[in-house]
C-alpha cells in the first residue's frame, strides 16, 4: 500500500510536468538579455552595420500567460539595454503576437525584424517559425535550450550555476548569421535536429 502512495504521485508528476519543464527556461530574463546582446556583437552581419536600427522582435502568445510575462519582461531588458547594445547600434524592440491575424512571416518582413527572441510558447508549430526565419533571414535567439536543438539559432542554458551559450551552426547559418571564431570557442555548439 505505501508503494501506491510513493509511485503514484511520482508518476503523476512526471506525466504533468513533461511539456511544461521542457519549456522553462533555467537562466532568468534580466541575466538572458546582456548575454543575448553581447552575443549579437559576435555576428558580423549585425555588428558590421552601424548607426542603423536594429529591430528586435519579441514572439509570444497572448493566450498563454507565461508567453506574454516574458515577452514583457524582454522587451523591458531590451529598452533600458542602454549602452550594451550591439555595436552602439539603437534597438527597435517590437512585440510579435503568434496569436494574431497575421502570419509570422508577414509580420517579421512589414516590421523589418533582423533578430527575433522566441519565447516560451504553447502548442506552436516550431518547424513553421523555422521556416519563417530562415526564409526572412531573421536570426532567433530564445530563452528555452530545447529551442535551440529544435532548430532555433542561439540559446542560453545552465551548466553549475553559470549561464552557458548555445548555438545551432546549422540554423545560425540558415538564418544568415555570420558568427565570429571566438563566439563558437565561448559556447556549446548544439547540432539539432536535421
């Protein structure tokens, strides 16, 4: 009887908590984005062009809760960034709604997005936003490291309480990037799914 009691709330937790831990996200928000914008530096395609806008997307999904916190608390790091913006270039922070009427890819060329952060997101066809990217050239950078191996470009994970960089070569190349020698030293290169 007391087997009963121990396995069965350990079953169930396993079996709710599956798509939901998958999705969180180990390095918090306000230590993600200084990392993230240190990391654009090391894309020559970004930090080549200066003086003009960079345009910084947010995707997330108004219907789920956890998607629109953090998109909120991004694109509040990303407006007091201040002077760690990539190449002192200016950021445009623009919130990208995968709820809305108007399909992602429209959405990313009308907004003239170069960089999209992915939030946690709920029953979203990833393949799709991939596409999207890759077709618009749109570098994708998120805060969930199953992302990463899914087909998102750069990533940022835990490793003994440090935030560790991770970088999908094969999506970072599809989507236009141009990353810098030093940048593939620093972080973990993911390989992803083919």
């Amino acid at each position: 009887m007391l087997r009963r009691f121990t396995i069965g709330p350990v079953f169930a937790l396993l079996t709710l908590a599956g798509p939901a831990f998958a999705q969180q996200m180990p390095v918090p928000v306000e230590v993600q984005v200084p990392v993230l914008l240190k990391v654009l530096t090391f894309d020559r395609r970004i930090a080549d062009v200066r003086g003009e806008n960079l345009v910084v997307g947010v995707l997330y999904q108004s219907g789920f809760r956890l998607s629109s916190t953090v998109k909120d608390r991004v694109v509040e790091a990303l407006s007091s960034a201040g002077s760690s913006r990539p190449a002192n270039r200016p950021l445009k922070v623009v919130a990208v709604d995968a709820d809305g009427k108007e399909s992602l890819e429209t959405a990313l060329a009308r907004l003239g997005v170069r960089v999209l952060y992915v939030t946690p997101m709920r029953a979203f066809d990833l393949e799709s936003l991939v596409a999207a990217t890759r077709r618009n050239r749109t570098l994708t950078l998120t805060g969930v490291p199953d992302y990463v191996e899914a087909g998102l470009s750069i990533g940022l994970d835990l490793r003994q309480d440090r935030p560790r960089i991770l970088v999908n070569l094969r999506a970072a190349r599809a989507e236009g990037a141009d990353l810098a020698a030093p940048l593939l030293g620093l972080a973990t290169v993911v390989e992803g799914r083919p």
